[in-house]
C-alpha cells in the first residue's frame, strides 16, 4: 500500500469495497432493520374540531381520545409498554451483534480472508457481552433524560388526562403555566447538554466498538482507547463525521421526494374520504417502496459507513502499534487529510 495514500483514497476504496462485497449490504440492511438508524419518515396529519358535549364536560380528558369505557384498554397499554421495553432490550442485543460482525467482515476483506457473514456473526457473539456494554454506555445520555423526563411528566399528563374536562377549563394561566414550567426547562437541558453529549459518545462508540473487535479490550479499556484516537486524529475523524452526515442527508432528501409522490394522493384520500384505483395503487406502491428506502439505502449507509469507520480505525491502529498482529503490508498507513 502506497504510505502517503489520501483520504480521498481511502474514501473510494471503502465504496468499492462495499459494492464488490455484497454480504456487507446484507449486514447492514440488518444493521438498520435492529438500529432503525437510517429511518426516512413520511407522516401527514388532518386536524379536525373536537366536539365536546355537556355529558362530556364531568369525564376525563382520556375519555375524548379513547371512548368512556378507556379503563379497559389500561391492560392493553400496559401489555404494549412492556412489548416496546422487551423489543427495545432484544434490539440493543442484536444490533451490538450486527455491528460487531460487521466489523469483523470488513477486517476479513481487508485481510484478502474469505467472507463468511455466519463467521462474522459467530466471532461478534463470544463478544456481545462487551459490545452491549459499550452500546449502553453510549445511550446512557438517552436512558438518562427520558428517565428524567418520565419523572418529571408522569405527574403532569396523569393530571391532564384524568382530571374533568370541565376542571381543566377553569384553572387559571398561572397555574396551566406552572404544571409546564419543568417542560419548558427541560428543552435547553435537552438540546445543550444531552444532544451534544450523545453525540460525542456516539463516535466513541464507533472507535470503543472497534476495539473490542480488533485488539478485544474491555468497555473501560476500549473507550479509553477510543479517547486516546480521538484524541490524535480529531482531523479524520471530525471530517469521517461530517461526510457520514452529508451523504445520509442526501440520500434521505434525494429518496423522500418520490416517496411524497406516492403518499400526496393517498393523504388526500384520506381527508377527503375518496378512494379511487389511482389512489389504492398509489398505498399499494408506498409500502414496498418505503421498505427498499429503509432497509435497502438504509443498509447502504450503514455498510459504507461501518467500512469507513473501521478502514481508518486499522490504519490507525497499525501505523502507532505495528505489533497489534495484524499485516502491515496489508493494511494502510495514516491517511493524511485532503489540502485545501
């Protein structure tokens, strides 16, 4: 390998890896299925008058969303909170999973090994235990504000929801005020403190996770690791972070335009209570063509990035610790950054 590639170089190199190896796609699109990292949302709403009668005014604001008899579907979302927390547990099991045999495929193709998913999957999983601990430390940020913020407006919409509509009518602005005051403060916390916090251990995690792949260190060990490179190369790293972004923006903004084409009449259906064969083709399309922008794109920008991110975690690694075990000659030296 050429010791003065470019990361333009190793750009390229990581697309023409992906496209000549297409277990890697694969990967991915179970990546984003777990993940769900790579979501393209189309929603519409129609905003109707709520009639409310005198009958009505004695019942619980509950009782205008779900019906008088609202006590009985209690169980039902208590059964549903329970599924969401369960599929919220399985899915940080298997995503860890995925990304780790993702990380093992692209250090295989870089090694001219043979790539075998099932390989992969079965290196990553005598991992997982510390896999999943690294992705916990990176969502604890997360945990820790929808903790916060279930404390903090438990209390408020029990207070909406079971008091009479017609109490709720004649409390005055200060207090309707007051019961949002915690809502209010919480949003700088949110947006200063926790946005740029997850952020910042999200591309910990990418370098953490490599490291307990690669050079299979613990969580401590492998985000200290991970802090010491980003340390040293916040240049390539600051720039793989942005590049990332861009192209996942733009594939979202290039895929949601046809996919407003296909949803336009089916909302307009739906508002005005007019089904045509038109409009019925236009749902049948929607849903086939949202799964190939999800899982298929989706998979797609999690396979290249995966492959990027671990490219120039190995040159990295091999360039300031030649004694890691793995090829040198195989591998790239430290790409330098593109000159402006």
């Amino acid at each position: 390998m050429n010791p003065d590639i470019q990361y333009s170089e190793l750009l390229q190199d990581s697309m023409r890896v992906v496209r000549s190896h297409k277990k890697l796609w694969i990967l991915g699109m179970l990546a984003a299925i777990v993940t769900g990292q790579s979501n393209i949302n189309v929603t519409y709403q129609t905003r109707q008058p709520v009639n409310v009668t005198q009958a009505q005014l004695s019942q619980p604001m509950i009782s205008l969303f779900l019906g008088e008899n609202w006590q009985r579907l209690v169980p039902i979302f208590i059964v549903l909170a329970a599924l969401s927390i369960a599929w919220m547990i399985i899915a940080l099991i298997i995503g860890a999973w995925v990304q780790g045999a993702q990380i093992e495929a692209v250090v295989d193709v870089v090694l001219d090994k043979r790539l075998s998913i099932r390989s992969a999957l079965g290196r990553a999983w005598r991992r997982i235990g510390t896999l999943v601990g690294i992705n916990l430390v990176a969502v604890a940020p997360v945990l820790a504000i929808l903790a916060l913020m279930t404390i903090t407006f438990a209390p408020i919409i029990s207070t909406l929801l079971l008091r009479p509509i017609q109490e709720l009518g004649q409390m005055e602005e200060g207090a309707m005020f007051s019961m949002f005051a915690p809502f209010l403060c919480m949003v700088p916390i949110l947006l200063c403190i926790g946005l740029p916090l997850m952020l910042i251990l999200g591309v910990f995690q990418v370098y953490a996770q490599r490291s307990c792949m690669v050079e299979y260190l613990g969580i401590v060990a492998a985000y200290r690791r991970a802090g010491g490179l980003i340390r040293r190369h916040l240049g390539h790293t600051l720039l793989t972070v942005v590049i990332l972004f861009a192209f996942g923006v733009l594939l979202a903004a290039i895929m949601t335009v046809p996919a407003m084409i296909f949803w336009m009449p089916v909302a307009q259906a739906m508002q005005d209570g007019v089904w045509t064969a038109g409009v019925a083709m236009s749902a049948l399309c929607f849903t086939p063509f949202w799964l190939i922008i999800n899982v298929g794109l989706g998979g797609l920008v999690m396979a290249f990035g995966s492959t990027l991110w671990t490219r120039l975690y190995l040159t990295f690694i091999v360039n300031e610790e030649p004694s890691t075990g793995l090829p040198p000659a195989q591998l790239p030296s430290t790409p330098s950054l593109p000159t402006m």
